[in-house]
C-alpha cells in the first residue's frame, strides 16, 4: 500500500540494476534512461513505472485565489492576471514533462509479457494521468496541442505545430478517462487508482466541459454540451451504485471534520482516493499552511451557509452588521469547522486563538488537525483527493442542466450531505418557487425552469467543497469570473473599538484609528486594557469600507482595482518564448 511513497528510490534502484550489467563501458546503458528493450517487458515493470505518476494528482487544501478568500499576502498569477499585472513575457505554466513520462509507457508496450487484463490496468492508469493532464491544459490555456506519442527531436511537424482545437482535445481526454474506467480494476485499496476514481475524474471532466460549453456561448458550442453533460450524469450514477457511502455517525460537523483530519481514513467509505500519510514513514503533509498563514476565508463564502433550518442566512434581519459571534449562531455546522470560530485553539484545551483583522478576520481550520494524544498540531493526516461527496454534487448538478432532476434525486444526493450536516432538506419545488436573491446576482447566466434548485446545487458545492480546490475552475465553468473582480471583504466592525472574539464575552482585540488614539476603549476595566491586542488604521494594512466601521478590506482593491475582462480571463497566456519558439501557437482568446 505504500508503494507509491518509495517511486523515486525504486525508480533509480531500477535503473541501477540495469545499468550495472557486465559490458564494454561504452555499450552500458545511460544511468539516467530507462531503455524500453531492457525494462518495459513484465506487468511488474507497468506497476513500478506507474508508481511514478502518483505525484501528479493530489488532494486540494485551500481555494487560493478565488472569492472564497479575503486575502492572500503570497500572490498569485491570478490575482495578479486580475489586477492587470500578467503578460505573455511574465508568466509561467507550459510545462509537458510529464506528458512526455505518460507517453513513454504507452509508446513501449509491444515487448510486455503478461496477463492482457493486468496489462490494461496499467495502461488505463497511464490514460488516467493523461486524461488528468489534458484536463488541466484544457482549463488553463482553452485549445492545446494535442500529443499522443514521444515526440522525435527530429519531427519539426510535431515539435512546431499548431494547436488543436478544443473539441479534439476534450474528446480526447474523455476517451482516455473511458478506457481507464473500462479496464482499471475495481478493487484493491483506496490509496490507488481504480475503476471508481477513473469514473469520478471522467464525471468531474464531463461536468466542467459540458457546462463550460453551455455557459460560454462564445464557443459556439453549446449544441454539444449535453453529451458531456450526459456523461457526467451517468459516470457519476455508476460511481452511486459502487457501494460507497457518506460518513455519518450522527456527530454532523464533527463527521464532516473528520474527513480532513484524520490520521487513518482506511476504512472511510467516503474515500474513493485518499493520500496516505504517515508518522512511521516521516511523511507529512502541508496542512501546517492552511490555518493563519497568508490568507483568510472571506465574507462571501461565509454568507453562503445556510441556517440549520434551511433558511438563508442573507434573509435573516441585519444580516451584513452582525458581528464576529453573532454570524456563527444556528449555521450549518460545516461552517464552523471551516472557518475559524470563536473559542478555537490550536491546542487541544488551549487558550483560545484571537482572530486577526490584518486578514479579514476569518482564518481557514478546515485540515487543520489535532492530535488527541499529544494535544498539539499534526501533520500527518490523510488527506482526500476524491470523494463520494463530489459525486453526489456532479450528479446533481448534471441532472439539474439536462432537465431530468426531481426531488428523489434531490434527497439521494443534496439531501444527504445536508443531512450529514445537520441542516434541513432542500425542498426543489420551494426552491424554484422562490429562488434566493443572492445567489441569483452572483450567477446571473442561470435560468429556466430549475434555476432556484441549480442556485442552491451550487451553493451546497462551495459549501461541501469549500477550500478543497474546486471554486476557481467552477467560476470558470460557469462564467462567473466577474464575481473574482468584486474587492474581498473580511468582518463587519460597527465602529472603532475593542471586541470579543473568542466568544467568552471580554474583549480581546482593538481596532483604533492610530496610536495613542483610544477614546473609543474608554468604559473598558484597566486589566481587559491592558490584555487587548491592538490593530490600528493608520498601520494601513487594512481599511474599513465607511472609513470608521463596515466591513475590512484591503489597500490593493484601492491602488490596484480588479478588473475580469470577459473572455480574456477565462484563459492563462501561453509564455512568451513559447511563441517565438513556435509561431505556430496562438495566444487564447484576447492575449493576442
């Protein structure tokens, strides 16, 4: 089960072996080449060879760089594409190695000897990997040169190409994910690629390419849509009937918590691939980065959890002036594991963690893990990379596009994550009787017939989904990339002043104009005073949206506005000296 931890050592151990056969030193073969005619001969050679793609497709932590966050101090190419700071000579991406290490397998088969299903496995595995990159390049650039061989140096045809159009590419990477479901097996650990992570990526790729040609009408391909959309619907309900299951026990946000937190998610049936990580093994994971670091989650992803009752929490009286307490009050419980609350440690039993204003004020704990028996942090968590939960939303999301959702489908899928929750059920009649005001305005290419449920399918995605990387492809999927140009807003401050924010009812920080100016703390006992950390507006680091109240934001929206410009932004540009390399390549859309 650990195999794919030791890719590396093997691979060089492999080529080792070998390399140290007795030969003239000049015949040896390079230390550094793995020669198909001396390595790519038993299914034993496919595995070890496999093993090294592995690295290729992990779990998600955070939704850097989309509206679901505050703010960012590291940067990022988006926020810098949006600020109008990206250009063809400026960025990076175009990377192909590992393109080239998928072919090579699949270009070297002719000499493997073995059981023809197991030599399938294999191969579906490597059209994984390859369906999984042409994914992402189909994401990030829109039309791609499309490779399905080793390229020769010397074939100046290939090398210099143009780029091949979407359909090609999509269709492609479709067939890829069907002969990976076809012919991976089925069984076997979930630390590995089977049948049921091939139909899930085949589902979530079919989901983002049929709405993505729906909503993007300048495609001009709309009349295609369905297919894909009809794919993600059916690969997602074989996935249904695979014998997994949501984790509930009754504990509601503790359940869901403990799908990011927990040390051993072997026997989780929630899991359709997981990462593994182990203490033993000194192999940890980087969730140390998600809590208080460099970014916070924003206002606008907490204003999309519900109520417990169902009702919405941007209906309720006061809504947008309530403060840092007040808005964690009778929520879905997955916001308070997500999203710091008031009372939070970062120690078991510890003294509670005083949120920051200099990020908006709502630090992300969701992978944040304790251990219970040292009581501190641990970094050596599992971590999902697929999960049931995601189908259940591709499921009926596709549904609700094609026009084939009812209530039934509502209850199998929605309805059991918020039931998992702790959240009252959707009602798909109520909800398209009524559809939610805000949802409509952050989305408004949604209409027809189902457009309160399809609101509320995507509300329950960022909610379930939140901070596991899925919100900015979504946002591209759906064009709604204008929502990315709206400034970020953290927590609501009535005024100047000091405030309790770990729920304990003394406050415990100070927003104030400058030192020295602390009229606003006047009333306040000398010994909660003196306790209080103090952030002041003239340090600059933030500024409230009235001047002396409203809600937190940041100096970049002043000096450095977004703008999303539509359809430009949809796609990353390809580098510069791609360009001058082959000018058979084409910028996409608007970075010409």
């Amino acid at each position: 089960m650990k195999t794919k931890y030791y890719i590396h050592i093997l691979f060089f151990l492999i080529i080792g072996v070998l390399a140290g056969c007795k030969k003239d030193f000049l015949d040896r073969i390079p230390e550094t080449t793995i020669t198909p005619n001396q390595f790519f001969k038993t299914t034993a050679d496919l595995e070890t060879y496999t093993n090294g793609f592995y690295g290729m497709f992990g779990p998600g932590t955070n939704d850097l760089f989309s509206d679901n966050i505050s703010v960012n101090l590291g940067g990022s190419e988006l926020d810098n594409m949006i600020r109008g700071k990206i250009n063809p000579a400026n960025v990076g991406g175009w990377k192909w190695e590992n393109l080239r290490r998928i072919n090579y397998l699949l270009n070297n088969l002719q000499q493997v000897q073995g059981d023809p299903a197991t030599i399938k496995h294999f191969v579906g595995i490597a059209r994984f990997y390859r369906g999984i990159f042409y994914f992402n390049m189909i994401a990030r650039y829109g039309d791609v040169p499309y490779y399905s061989t080793v390229l020769n140096p010397d074939d100046q045809a290939q090398l210099y190409k143009a780029k091949d159009p979407r359909t090609l590419v999509a269709d492609s990477v479709k067939a890829d994910l069907e002969y990976a479901a076809a012919n991976v097996i089925a069984t076997g650990t979930n630390t590995r690629i089977t049948k049921w992570a091939a139909l899930s990526v085949l589902s979530r790729f079919c989901l983002f390419e049929g709405t993505f040609r729906k909503y993007h009408d300048e495609l001009g391909l709309q009349s295609t849509a369905n297919t894909f959309l009809q794919r993600a619907e059916s690969a997602s309900k074989e996935v249904m009937a695979g014998g997994f299951s949501i984790y509930n026990t009754g504990k509601k946000g503790e359940d869901y918590q403990k799908l990011f937190t927990s040390q051993d998610l072997s026997g989780n049936k929630e899991m359709i691939f997981y990462d593994d990580y182990d203490k033993a093994l000194n192999r940890a994971n980087s969730t140390h980065y998600v809590f208080d670091w460099q970014w916070a989650l924003s206002k606008s992803l907490i204003d999309t959890y519900l109520m417990t009752d169902g009702t919405a929490f941007t209906s309720t009286a006061n809504w947008d002036k309530k403060n840092y307490a007040e808005i964690f009050n009778n929520r879905d419980p997955r916001m308070a594991v997500t999203i710091m609350p008031p009372g939070f440690s970062t120690t078991l039993g510890g003294i509670p963690n005083k949120t920051r204003p200099t990020f908006g004020g709502y630090p992300q704990i969701k992978f944040y893990a304790i251990d219970p028996t040292t009581k501190v942090y641990t970094e050596f968590t599992d971590l999902p990379i697929l999960r049931y939960a995601e189908v259940l939303l591709i499921n009926a999301e596709a549904r609700a596009e094609l026009g084939l959702l009812n209530q039934t489908d509502i209850d199998n899928t929605i309805n059991v994550l918020r039931n998992r929750a702790g959240v009252a059920p959707l009602s798909m009649a109520a909800a398209n009787a009524a559809p939610d005001a805000v949802l409509a305005a952050m989305y408004p290419q949604v209409n027809g017939a189902n457009k309160g449920v399809l609101l509320e399918i995507r509300r329950e995605r960022n909610v379930e989904l939140a901070c596991e990387g899925f919100r900015f492809t979504d946002l591209l999927r759906w064009k709604a990339g204008k929502l990315l140009e709206k400034p970020t807003q953290g927590m609501y401050l009535a005024k100047l002043g000091a405030y309790d924010v770990t729920g304990d009812g003394v406050e415990d920080i100070a927003v104030l104009q400058a030192p020295g100016q602390e009229t606003p703390l006047d009333g306040l006992p000398a010994d909660v005073k003196a306790k209080l950390v103090k952030y002041y507006l003239s340090d600059n680091s933030f500024y409230l949206s009235n001047g002396t109240s409203g809600f937190i934001m940041f100096p970049e929206n002043l000096s450095s506005p977004r703008s999303f410009i539509d359809p430009k932004y949809y796609y990353f540009p390809i580098p510069m000296q791609q360009i001058l390399l082959n000018p058979q390549l084409k910028q996409p859309t608007g970075w010409q």
